[in-house]
C-alpha cells in the first residue's frame, strides 16, 4: 500500500497518531511546526526528533513535497519557476519583484477548467486540482526565493496563476488558511488577492464564509455578447448573474471589488465599450486595472492602441472609478498575465 501523505493530516491527527504509538502528543506539535512553519522536506530534517521517532514517521507516511523543475529570470527580476509535483505533473509560479513590493502569482489548478481564448493556460487540459499542500508550498517557496535573491520578505500574494480559483475551492480555502496561520506562514488575508473569471455560485459562497483575503475579477469585457466570444462559459455564467453575485458579495463583506481588464484592438476598445464598464461598476466600490496584453501567439488577439487605453483611463476617472493602468512583468520568459502555459522546454 502507498503511504499517506502526512500533511493530508490535521495537527489533532497527528498527535493522535503519537498517542497511538506510545508517545507523547507534544511530538505531533514538533511534526507540525517542521512541516509547515519550516516547509520540511523530509522526516530527517526534523532533528529535535529521535531518530526512532523519525524512523517510525518514514515507514508510515511519505511528503509528498514539490520540486522545482526549472527557474527563468527575465531582464526585469521577475522568477518563473516550473514546479513539479509528486505525480510528475508541471505546474508554473512566478516571483515578480517592484520597489515596494515582492508578489507571489501562485497557480492552483494543473491547467485550467475554462475555456478563455486569451489565455495560454486555457490551452492546455485540466488535469487535476492542486492539493492545500501544494498551493501552500508555491507560496514557501517564492518566500524563501525572495529573501535569497531580494533580501526582502514576500509581501502580496495573488491567485492569477495557472486554473481558476473557485473550480478548486476547499483547497484554496485550506491552503489559505495555512498560509496565514501562525503555524504556517503567518501572512495577513488582507495581502491576498483571489482572482476568478467569474463562478456566481462560488462569489456568494466566499460572501457567506466571510473570507478575509480581497477579490478580483477578471471582467475583460461589460457586453455579455464581447465576453462570451472571448470567455465562452459566460454564455453559462452571464454578466447579470456575476453582478448579482458581486452585489451579494459587497453587501455582505463592504469590500472594495478589482476587476481584471485588458483592452484589445478591435474587441473592446470602443468608446462604447468603455461606458457599458462604467454602467457595470456603478453597484459598488469597485477598482479597475487595466492590464497590458500579453501575446501567446494568437493573431486573433492584440494590444489595443495607447489612445484607446488612455480613453478607458479618462472615461473611467471621469466617472470617479479608481484606474490603474498596469504594465506587465516577466514577458521575456512567458511569465506575464496569461503567458503560463507549461512550454516544452519545462517539460
């Protein structure tokens, strides 16, 4: 029989699991603390544990820890690392540096359950959901990346990586709640952003469960016909159903709403376009980033002209809507929004 992952178990497992064997129940504490707090590796790293201890943790439970398959550097600092998992699956995460800040873009699905035409990653089949663990490790990892490149702790964390968020939520919830538990990494929710396409149903579910980590939404488009031929699930999840969803989510948490938008040539960068974005974040707060394309050698899909983009920045400012035009990092390397695709040389 293969072992069980011991980080499938809770910390009252664990210590359960030491009563069971004749020890005390403190050790599990000591297993816990070196699991997640230190990201060990393997059981011999646990070295204030006896060796038989140690030996016993090794014939029943396996870590089932990521590994890094490939790092790329782009000329701008950002890190692309290429993360094996223990099936030999390949997912990607990215450290992206700025003055004031290091952001960890963390992946949560082996490519991706939707079908956006813009997106590399769509590209590719779903495989499978990341495990709490594997989530939570991206996060350890780009954290010990930027303290032995930078100098600097890890400071934001953002779910824009490979699949989306909300077809994989218990796990991203559990590996949330590590990431900022004391006895994991200790980070604030209120440095984490989850960012979905748009799951209704999953957008209340967040509302009601009263997370405490921010949300954005990758909009793109405010006219259900324009989103649909570029998101095809919205004809199943349209623009009416994510607004209700965002009312529900707003009137419940009171939290400002971030919605993802990248204007392309001659698919939304009418003036029209721009007002039917204006029309739709009325309900609520609400901050828009306008996002650089990022090609992945489609021809169906450009950057739209610096006029029209500029346009989008003053009709939006006009109507007292926070805008931030956002310039892409890590291009080089195909780490920028949208580039992650699992290229053969990772593979």
């Amino acid at each position: 029989m293969s072992k069980k992952d011991i980080r499938s178990l809770s910390l009252d497992q664990i210590k359960k699991f030491f009563l069971e064997n004749g020890f005390k129940d403190y050790r599990g504490d000591q297993v816990y603390s070196w699991l997640w707090e230190k990201s060990a590796i393997n059981f011999q790293q646990m070295t204030n544990l006896p060796k038989s201890i140690r030996s016993i943790l090794e014939e029943s439970f396996i870590v089932n820890h990521i590994r890094v398959h490939t790092i790329q550097k782009s000329k701008d600092g950002t890190i692309k690392n290429g993360i094996k998992l223990f099936d030999d699956l390949i997912v990607e995460s990215v450290l992206i540096p700025t003055k004031k800040r290091i952001t960890a873009c963390i992946s949560s699905q082996v490519g991706c359950s939707l079908n956006c035409k813009f997106c590399a990653t769509a590209r590719l089949k779903r495989m499978r959901n990341l495990n709490p663990d594997e989530i939570y490790d991206q996060v350890a990892l780009i954290s010990k990346q930027s303290k032995e490149y930078y100098n600097r702790s890890l400071t934001n964390i953002v779910f824009m990586g490979m699949g989306e968020p909300l077809m994989n939520y218990k796990n991203v919830i559990e590996a949330i709640k590590m990431i900022t538990s004391k006895k994991g990494l200790g980070i604030s929710a209120r440095r984490i952003v989850v960012s979905t396409s748009g799951i209704p149903k999953m957008i209340k579910k967040m509302a009601d469960e009263n997370v405490k980590f921010k949300l954005a939404v990758s909009l793109h488009s405010a006219v259900d016909s324009i989103r649909t031929s570029i998101m095809p699930f919205n004809e199943k999840m349209n623009l009416s159903e994510l607004k209700l969803a965002l009312k529900y989510w707003y009137k419940k948490t009171k939290r400002i709403i971030t919605y993802e938008y990248v204007v392309w040539k001659g698919i939304n960068d009418t003036i029209e376009d721009a007002n039917a974005l204006v029309d739709f974040c009325k309900f609520a707060p609400s901050k828009v980033n306008l996002i650089q394309y990022n090609s992945i050698d489609d021809n169906k899909f450009s950057q739209a002209s610096k006029d029209n983009i500029y346009l989008y920045q003053k009709i939006l400012e006009e109507n007292n809507i926070n805008v931030t035009i956002r310039r892409s990092r890590g291009q080089d390397i195909d780490a920028a929004c949208g580039q992650l695709a699992n290229k053969p040389s990772l593979n």
